[in-house]
C-alpha cells in the first residue's frame, strides 16, 4: 500500500455548504455482544511524535484507525518522514530522515492539538522547532505556559512569533530539576522526549501519570533512553547522545473502552470487552458498579451488564489516578436518565460543559454553576437534533441517542471519528440503530 494510502479511515469529506456529514440513531435497542479496543488515541499521536528522536524506521502497533492518525501521519510526511501505514494489520512505519525538517504549518496543526508534542522531539534532534500554535478540541484554555517554562530550564530560548511557537538550542539541551505546576499531560510528553537527549539529568516533579505517559516512557526506554519513576509523579531522564528506532504496540484505549461500558449501563444488556485494562478504568468501573452495574475482570478486559435503569453516582474529575475528565459527558448523559440526582464538577477543563446545552436539547434536566453541573435524571429523554463540538462531547451524545425516545440526529460527526475507529459498525453489530448519512441543510 501507498504511504498516502489510507483505506478504511473514515475521513471527514469537507462537502460544499449545502449538505453535511450526521450520524441518526433511533434509540430504544440494548447493547449485546463483544468489542475489542484498539491502541489509544491519546498515546499513539504522542508516539509517532516521538519516533522523531531517532534516525530510521520505527513501528507502531495496534494503530487505531481514526482521522488523527491520518493528520499526524501527514505531519510527519511534512516533516521529511516516510510513513507507511497497514489498516488491516494496524500498523505504522515511521522511517525518519538524518535530519527531519524543524517547521510544522498551521493547516494541519490546527487540526488536532497532539501536534504540538513534536516541539521536544523537533528541539532535541534539529536544534530548532517551528509549531504552528496548536487547535484541536474546543474544551477550554489549554496555555502552553508550562511546556515553554519546562523547555526553558533545559536550555531553549522559545518565543512566539507570527502565530507560531519557535523554539531553539545552541549546543546541547542540558538537565534541570522541572516543577510543573499542574501534572500536564503534554508538558510532562514534550519535555521527557526534550530531556532524553538531553546532556546530564532531568528531574520532571509533579509529572502526569497517565497510563497514556507510561507508554511513551515504555516505548523510549526501547529506543534507548535512560528513565526512572516511570508511573511516578517524579520522572528522573539520564540524557543519551542517541535513540534508535524500535517496534512498539500502543497501550490499549481505556477512553474507549470506557465509552461502551458506559453505553450499555445506559442502554441495557451485555458487553464483552476486549485488549482492555481494568487497572486503567478502576475508578470508572467502580462509580458503574455503584450505578447498578455488574462488571467482571477476564483474562484479556472486562465484562459489563447493565440490567436496569442506573443509579446516579456524582463525579469529580482529577488528573490521573483521579476520574477522568474525558469521560466526563459520557457520566452526565448517564445521569440524565438515572434515578436520583447526581452532581459532576469538572475540575479540569472549563469549556466540557457546553456539552450540557445539547443533552438539554435531549430533554434532560441539567443546570451548571461554574464548575459544577446538577443533574437530576428523568426516565426518558426525546430524540433531536444536536451537535458534536469536540470528541467527547459526540460520544456522548451518542450515548443519549441510544436511549432517547425517536430519533436523534448528531451533526459534525467527524469530530467522533477524531477518536473512535468503526464507532458506528460496533454500535450495529451490538444492536444499535444507528446510520451515517449526507444531509442536505435544510433536511
């Protein structure tokens, strides 16, 4: 296959302004059957970010195939890379030039927000990097502030320029001790893959600790990087003078898997999980077991039954270990048709609970407060039109679809499959009614 070839990823077509992309879901079916979850999103972008660190050829496995990979595979072709990619077999070749190019362009940058993790990797092996200030999901300020502190304490002068964030070295980065503020996912991503090639020790304290983290830290350790308190919330970096390439298989979807154990603790019935972590969900599992949900561990996932109408559980959303806030939607549609009166602060994230406005179009009953929202749960909700506004959010959406009396029409579904590789062939295949569609506007 082509390195241009992507067969099978469900890619967004820009259609002229007259007809759009929905997705229509009849609600009312139970979810009965099995899935299996792909490698993460949230870790396998940062992963080809980082096979950046070194020259030659570098594999990734169990690849969701999602629109993301395809703009981050672009990024990379930009960049000077060969990327060869096998949907089938969910795999990517990252074969990565002597010296990649430094600059990553707003056009596609502004397509998902995970670009901006090629800044240390860019940094750290061409002495310079040019990224195009990021976009991505439309949740809230997500400031770089602590990326360009961490960057600055190793060596970098970074500076923004013409909508771009510019970052150079002269001679070698060197080893701090990095106080982040606040465990940031991509502040901690982007200076580990900064520090590993690095000159002397780098000691990252208040670090992210999401599986997500352990992986990249897992797949550098393999490329020859010399890490310790991987899992921590204290990462100590012996800087290399080089990575070699390497062959790694992406930490499995726990957002995802997530998502369908929620789905049918809303909808009903029974589904086998598979190439899940439990360790990973342990405290989502445990909040769908305190909402009447029966959930096993098997060898290789879990299984969920959800056999009659929830109970509410309230949510509060912490870094990791903590509830994540990225299913965050999914908890408030299912406390919108569960018994009782649940409260979800979201701790994180400011902008998630616009989200709110399209489960009140749904009928559900839903006030905020700042970071709070108030949820008390109705037996039914009312299919209507809605729209995603960011991954999450969407599948959340279609979450309340499943279970809304008629039919539920969701626009700007391509933010879903940002995320979700063959969201809507599962849903069917467990029972779903649920169809992709082109609309005209005034359908």
């Amino acid at each position: 296959m082509c390195a241009s070839c992507s067969v099978g990823v469900n890619v967004y077509v820009a259609y002229p302004w007259e007809v759009m992309e929905v997705f229509e879901i009849v609600g009312g079916a139970r979810l009965v059957g099995e899935v299996r979850v792909t490698g993460a999103k949230n870790s396998v972008l940062k992963l080809m970010a980082a096979a950046l660190l070194a020259e030659g050829a570098t594999t990734l496995r169990e690849v969701p195939d999602i629109l993301d990979v395809t703009y981050m595979a672009e990024l990379l072709r930009r960049l000077g890379c060969v990327v060869e990619r096998d949907v089938d077999a969910r795999t990517l070749t990252i074969d990565v030039p002597e010296m990649p190019s430094h600059q990553a362009d707003y056009d596609l940058v502004r397509k998902l927000r995970a670009s901006i993790n090629v800044l240390g990797p860019l940094l750290a092996r061409c002495g310079e990097a040019h990224v195009a200030l990021p976009g991505g999901d439309n949740i809230g300020s997500r400031g770089l502030d602590m990326h360009i502190d961490g960057l600055e304490r190793l060596g970098a002068s970074v500076r923004s320029e013409h909508g771009f964030l510019i970052a150079t070295r002269t001679g070698r980065l060197h080893g701090a001790h990095v106080w982040l503020d606040f465990p940031s996912v991509g502040a901690t991503e982007n200076l580990l893959m900064a520090a590993v090639l690095a000159e002397g020790t780098t000691v990252i304290d208040n670090a992210a600790r999401e599986p997500e983290i352990v992986d990249i830290c897992t797949m550098l350790q393999s490329m020859g990087a010399q890490l310790g308190g991987v899992g921590s919330s204290t990462l100590t970096i012996e800087g290399v003078d080089s990575l070699s390439p390497t062959d790694h298989t992406t930490v499995p979807d726990r957002l995802v898997a997530g998502t369908w154990a929620v789905g049918v603790v809303m909808a009903g019935g029974e589904i086998t999980i598979r190439n899940a972590n439990a360790a990973h969900l342990a405290i989502v599992l445990d909040k769908l077991t305190d909402a009447g949900a029966h959930v096993d561990v098997t060898s290789d996932g879990f299984r969920v039954v959800g056999e009659s109408r929830p109970r509410s559980v309230d949510v509060v959303t912490l870094p990791y270990p903590g509830f994540p806030t990225d299913l965050q939607p999914h908890f408030i549609a299912m406390n919108s048709i569960a018994s009782g009166t649940a409260m979800v602060t979201e701790n994180l994230f400011e902008a998630r609970f616009r989200f709110v406005n399209e489960m009140v179009r749904l009928g559900a009953d839903v006030r905020t407060d700042g970071h709070h929202a108030l949820i008390r749960g109705r037996e039914s909700l009312s299919g209507a039109p809605v729209e995603a506004a960011d991954i999450r959010a969407g599948a959340g959406l279609v979450l309340a679809g499943l279970v809304a009396s008629g039919t539920t029409t969701i626009y700007e579904p391509h933010h879903i499959d940002r995320g979700y590789e063959g969201f809507l062939p599962d849903l069917v295949r467990l029972g779903a009614d649920v169809t992709r569609k082109v609309v005209s506007d005034s359908s």
